[in-house]
C-alpha cells in the first residue's frame, strides 16, 4: 500500500508513474488526499474539544478546592456537553479512515524509473540471454509426449481424481520433481537463506498484507467456513512472518526461502498454450524472499536476479531475462525479471522465475518495520523471487535433454535423482 505522504508530495509524479501502470482512475490520487484533509480537520477539531475537557477538568479540582462549588458544578455541565460533542467526531473519524484505506488499497505500487513503457508481455524489455543451444533428435518431442513415453506424469489420472490442471507424478516422475525441490532448497540454503516449510493456507490478513487481496479474490481457492485461502505462493505465508514486527537493524538482511504446492484458480486458461505442464492449478514452487533496508534493496533485487540466473544456468537451459513492462508487472511490484525458459520441442518461452522488489509496498500494508541506530522506525523493503517454479521448469528439461535412447539429466541433477539419464 503506497504511504499517503508520498501521494501529498507530489499527485502530479504519482499519476505519471500510475498511468505506466495504465491505472485508469488516477481520480483516486485525489480523493485520497482529500479523505486524508477531512481526517486531518476531524482530528484537530476532537483534540481541540479534548483539550478543553482535559483543561477543564483540572480547573474544576481547582474551584472545588476553593469551595466555589457552583462554578466548578456550571463548568462540569460544560465539560459534559463537550464529552458529548466528541462521541460523534469519533465516528465520523472511524468512518473516514475506513474510508481512506479502502481507497489506498485500490492503487497499486509505483514503478521503478526504469520500468519500460508498454501494455503486455511484447513490450518487455530483454536484458540478457544465455545457456547452451539444445541438439534436438529428428522425432523430438514435447513434453506432454515424453511424459506418457516414460511414465513419468498422468494427466488423465488427475483429471479423474480432481480435475484439469492437477497432475499425477509417478514413479521416475515423481522422483525427478522430489530431486529439482531438494536441489533448489540446497541451492538457497547455501546462499544464506534460512529454509522455512510454511502453511499452505493463509488468513485474510496474510492475503492482504503481500497485496493479493483485494487484488486477486478471483485466482485464489477460498474456504468461505474459515475464511482461509489456499497459497497461491509460499511469498505469502513466508513474508507474513514479519507482519506486525520491529526488527532491529542489525538483523537485516532477512533472508528466507521456502518450498510449497501453489494453488491458483487461473479461469479463462484454455488452449494449446497451456497443455500439460505449461499451466496448472496446482504446481510446486521453491521461494527466495528479502527484507532490507530501503537503500539496499536494488542491490538486493540484483543479487537475486544473479542468483536464480546461476540456478538456471546449473539446469543447461537456453534462458532470458525480461525486464517488464509498466503493463505486464503485478499489482504490489515496482520493478519486476522474468526468466523464461526455451522450450525446444514446442518452440516457445516459458516464464519459470519473477523476481521483484515491492520495495515499501507490502511492508507498509504488513506493518513491516525496523530500529535504525537514531532510535527511529521505518518501513523495510521486501523483495521476493521464484527459485523456482518446477511445471516448466520439468516441462524444459524433459524437451530441451531428450536424446535418441532416454531423457539426459543435468549434472548438477543426477546426485538427487540418482541416475544420468531416464531411458
């Protein structure tokens, strides 16, 4: 949630750098600064009320002290009356802060300087490419077919349990995505992050306070009895661990990663484009998440870049790294990479990685803060990033390391899945 003195300061920049978002309604810009002046003026006309009482009550002791009972009984009278006059006034705040949040929440954050123009995903910026050619057989094939061959993954099987988008892994299948999390979560922990294993259902406030509510009600799996939502990524439960926490400056960075099943509704998802892997409903994901101090935390946002660009680069995929477009970011980022995967046998990128900084966004929300040395509370930055999503991630494997005998398994791969190659 953007901080409504940043808003005061400068409307006019705040609007520029919304509408690179193609924010329609930049009118709320100033209605939040008028909510925020009607709640100033409520708030000065209580305190000035509250001073009276506050003053009065004293000269009241005072008059009584001297025996003039009849004054000290009129300005009691007086003082009653004012009493009276802030019960409204309390109100009338209550509802216009209400008000105000309610508002703010419907603004999304602020992109970067640097964040390019444009609408959709064809107008990202590429910053870099990298990762070897794939030498594909004449019959290659895609993934899909390759998981029926080897009987790795049935779709039909989940079909008929639940539905589509929720997968059978079997057998090598199964032990091939058990091997990418442990590896991921090795990769992580060696960096410096500290592995959490969180719920995988979340409250209202945890939903709100990492932006996917009021944002996103539409993809999550709802529980209406308990009002819990399924995870839509482990960022959510994770970051929440320090919703409503004063860290101390000395603790930061923070620096957590996590494995989780991902649960997301994703309705009007139809076509070739998201057969098989390519789209799912429920899918398993390896999280890095940061809190920092503001001034670190594009430093922060390029080590991370760096660090899922080594992991993928440990996989032997072709890859690039986008840097999105004002139209293409999330609702809570200010400045958004995407890593995509070639996928050979489909002739296509595939979006594995988003590592971005939010930057004071979700921490205003999460009441996320720390003690600088001078004794003063601010905001953290948080950055979070996929490290990462596993459905493309197989898909790719399986299309870019076929060969004529079997599925060849990258290096770094074959002391967690325990062979070279799946024949």
């Amino acid at each position: 949630m953007l901080q409504v003195a940043v808003l005061r300061n400068d409307p006019d920049g705040v609007k520029k750098r919304l509408a690179k978002k193609h924010v329609q309604n930049l009118g709320l810009v100033d209605s939040i600064i008028e909510l925020d002046d009607q709640r100033k003026k409520i708030q000065a006309e209580f305190d000035a009320i509250q001073a009276k009482v506050n003053s009065s009550s004293k000269e009241i002791g005072m008059l009584m002290g001297k025996g003039e009972k009849d004054a000290a009984e009129a300005l009691k009278a007086q003082v009653a009356n004012w009493k009276a006059a802030l019960e409204p006034l309390k109100t009338k705040t209550a509802e216009t802060e209400a008000q105000l949040q309610q508002t703010l929440v419907q603004l999304p954050n602020l992109p970067a300087d640097i964040v390019p123009e444009g609408r959709a995903a064809e107008d990202n910026l590429t910053v870099k490419t990298g990762g070897p050619q794939p030498q594909l057989p004449a019959n290659a094939k895609p993934h899909w077919d390759l998981a029926k061959q080897f009987n790795l993954i049935d779709f039909e099987l989940g079909n008929k349990v639940t539905g589509t988008g929720f997968p059978f892994y079997i057998g090598k299948g199964a032990r091939l995505q058990r091997a990418l999390i442990q590896y991921f979560l090795d990769f992580n922990t060696q960096a410096g992050y500290l592995e959490y294993l969180p719920p995988f259902m979340v409250n209202e406030a945890s939903g709100y306070g990492t932006g996917q509510l009021p944002d996103k009600e539409g993809q999550m799996y709802h529980m209406p009895v308990d009002n819990y939502y399924m995870i839509p990524t482990a960022e959510v439960p994770v970051t929440n661990v320090y919703r409503d926490v004063i860290l101390k400056e000395s603790d930061l960075p923070v620096k957590m990663t996590a494995y989780s099943p991902c649960f997301r509704r994703e309705a009007g998802s139809y076509g070739k484009d998201v057969r098989g892997l390519n789209r799912l409903h429920q899918f398993e994901k390896v999280e890095i998440i940061q809190m920092v101090q503001p001034e670190n935390s594009y430093a922060a946002l390029d080590e991370m870049v760096a660090h899922v660009e080594a992991l993928v680069t440990s996989l032997e995929l072709p890859y690039r790294i986008l840097r999105l477009c004002g139209g293409d970011m999330s609702f809570a980022s200010a400045l958004t990479y995407d890593f995509e995967v070639y996928s050979a046998a489909q002739e296509r990128w595939l979006e594995v990685s988003s590592v971005s900084n939010f930057e004071s966004f979700q921490a205003n929300r999460m009441k996320c803060r720390f003690k600088g040395a001078d004794g003063k509370t601010q905001l953290v930055h948080s950055l979070n990033g996929s490290s990462l999503a596993l459905p493309r991630i197989y898909a790719a494997l399986l299309e870019n390391h076929q060969t004529e005998n079997g599925i060849r398994i990258p290096k770094v791969l074959q002391p967690y899945f325990g062979a070279a190659t799946i024949e």
